[in-house]
C-alpha cells in the first residue's frame, strides 16, 4: 500500500541525521554526526536505475541547473522511493520548504529524509572531510543528534566579542545613500559599537546550509571555474579564522544583514523566506536576499528598539559561481535568471563602483544562508 505526505502528519519530526550512508558526507568544519542505517538497493524510475540521493535529483535536474522544477520527474521519484501516491502539488508542496518554486539539494535530500529514503547521498569526498555523517562547526556547543535543536546564546568570551567589534570596525564606510533616510537621521554614524552579540545554534538551518554549500562546492569543481571574492568582512581576519569558512572553494564569506530586533529573532529561530524577498531592501538585483559587506550599509535597515540598539544579523553566505554586476542600471530579471538556471549562485551588485557607495550581494535560496550571529549595536555621532 502506498502512504501519502499526509500520512506522517505534519507535526513529524524529521530523521534528520539517520539516513545517510556510511562514509558518503564528510567534515569541513569540525565535529561531525556519523551515520550507522544501511544502505537501500539500488531503485528504479521508469528505466532509469538510482543508486544515489544525488543520483535521484540529477534525473529530477538533467539541464545539472542545481534546482528541481519538473514536478512529474519528482512525482515519478516519490512514488518509486517513498512509495507516495499524493498528486503532484501535494508532493511539491511538501518539497519546496523555502517557497521560491525551486528545489535544492539541500531541500531535496532534507525530504528523503522525512520519508524515510535509505540512499547514500552520492557526492565525492575532498581533503578536509571526514569519515561520514553531517559536520558540526568546531564552535558549536549543543547537542548533535536532535534535528529540532536551535539555541541563542550570549556572546561572554571577551576575545569573541573583541573580534567582533573589530568586524565593525574594518567595515565602516563613511558614505551616505539615500536609504538611510528610513533611519531617521541623514548623518552617516562616525561608529558602530558593539554593546552585544549572540551566537546562534540552528540544527536544521545548519544541515541544509552545509549540504547546499558542498553542493555548491562540488559543482564548482565540476564547472571546472570559480572567481573568487574578498569582501571587506574578509579583513577581519582572526573570525574569518576562527570560524574557518572555506573562501577558497566556494566563495564562503561573512556578510551583514540589516534588519528590525523582532525579524531577527524569527529569521534566527526559523529561516529567511524566498516568498518575500525585496520586500526590505527593493529588487535591483532581482527578487533575492540581500547583504552587505559593510556594517554602514547594513546599518540603514536597521531600526533601535527601546534601548536604543540596532541590531543586523552576520551570516555565512555561500557564494559560488558570482555574477559580478556594475552596470548603473542593471536587469534584474536576467540577473536572477542567470542564478535560477544554474550558470551562477548569486549575484554581486558593484554598486561602488559604479556609483561610489556600497557592494551588495544577493542570493535566491535561503539554504545558501546561515545566521552565525545576532549584534546589537550603538550608532555613535559625536
């Protein structure tokens, strides 16, 4: 008999760490959680015969875009490896988390994962990874086998918390934009200092984020091509150390976020949406999530609270294959599309150069995003 999306109800907590295949992911980062379920025989869909996870999005995906938008290719492998019989809204809309009509390996494999799908995940190892399992960052202090796990903690290491400030520091840029008049004060802070931090501890964000980025990582090397690039957050070199982000390989940078207290602590608690994306920031780049590289910038979207602080969020941000822009005017829709069909991963607007104010970087898919902190901060004018 076959089951349906329904069936497991949707208060079902995923299995999030028990169906990977032994020696298949590996440990970029630090601790990792290793795998111990066996190995499903190889299935078939129609003729074709998958052996793998990604093996099963490849034939979703056969233009290799990185997204899955055929949703009868999708049925067709949810009813041969999940044994589903919803139609194919029902199994889309149990597939596309994010809402932005696109699937992710990281949202693809998160799936199986609720459904019980027993294959290896099927990517190539590299030299810093380890013997199976989901990577855990080396910082990170909670538990590893709890799928539901998100927690907030105090930044009280005085060495953390200095190279923080630092972060603010390097990044400062005494530019105006006509953005920061949603601030209420026209002048441009002479400094930002850090009155505190809070490390964040996502468990589900984190594993779609590490699979999306080896993803990533591993289509880079298949392209055979990956421009990189330094944000000013790079100068802020002992975090960038010390959190170990792989710039090297995929463009893994630290990035601003501006935004309110309130949206923070849901973005850290949930996710970023792709359903409204431009909402904040408007859609010059395309209908994405935008960052900055300096805290200046990040700073006009950003709102005090009652206190007086301001609050932006530092992500990882995993970049990939750049679009790298400076046109004045740019066309945001071939900007978004080039990222949607796979030739790139995001987009970099070089509005520095093209206008003298800032660079601002944008994704279309929440999985290339990881809340690290939350700073509160002072805007300083004298």
């Amino acid at each position: 008999m076959g089951l349906s999306a329904s069936d497991l109800g949707s208060s079902s907590v995923p299995q999030l760490w028990c169906h990977v295949g032994e020696n298949e992911f590996g440990d970029p980062d630090g601790t990792h959680t290793a795998s111990s379920s066996a190995r499903r025989s190889p299935v078939l869909v129609g003729s074709e015969r998958i052996e793998t996870l990604l093996g099963a999005f490849q034939y979703c995906d056969p233009q290799g875009t990185g997204y899955i938008k055929d949703h009868a290719k999708f049925a067709a492998v949810a009813q041969a490896l999940a044994r589903l019989q919803d139609n194919q809204s029902e199994l889309w809309k149990a597939l596309d988390q994010d809402g932005n009509g696109k699937v992710s390996f990281a949202e693809f494999v998160e799936w199986a994962d609720r459904f019980h799908v027993r294959l290896p995940l099927g990517m190539d190892g590299d030299a810093e990874r380890g013997p199976g399992g989901i990577s855990f960052p080396h910082t990170w202090r909670g538990p590893r086998d709890d799928p539901s796990y998100t927690c907030m903690a105090l930044v009280e290491d005085g060495e953390r918390f200095a190279y923080l400030q630092q972060l603010l520091d390097v990044t400062y840029k005494k530019v105006w934009t006509r953005d920061r008049k949603a601030t209420g004060v026209n002048d441009v802070p002479t400094r930002f200092e850090l009155a505190r931090a809070e490390s964040t501890e996502n468990a589900s964000d984190w594993r779609r984020y590490y699979l999306k980025r080896h993803h990533i990582v591993h289509d880079c090397m298949t392209a055979g091509w990956l421009d990189k690039f330094k944000p000013l957050t790079a100068q802020a070199v002992h975090l960038c150390t010390t959190h170990r982000l792989r710039s090297e390989s995929c463009n893994e940078w630290f990035l601003f976020h501006g935004t309110t207290t309130a949206a923070a602590k849901q973005i850290c608690s949930s996710d970023f949406t792709m359903t409204r994306a431009g909402a904040a920031t408007g859609t010059l780049y395309g209908r994405g999530t935008y960052f900055a590289e300096s805290i200046t910038k990040a700073d006009e979207y950003a709102k005090p609270d009652d206190e007086g602080l301001c609050c932006v969020l530092l992500c990882r941000v995993v970049g990939g294959r750049v679009f790298y822009c400076d046109e004045p005017e740019p066309d945001a829709q071939t900007l978004q599309d080039s990222v949607l069909d796979g030739r790139y991963n995001s987009v970099l607007g070089d509005r520095e150069r093209c206008r003298g104010t800032f660079k601002e970087y944008v994704v279309f898919d929440a999985d290339q995003v990881y809340v690290e902190y939350a700073l509160y901060y002072r805007r300083i004018y004298a």
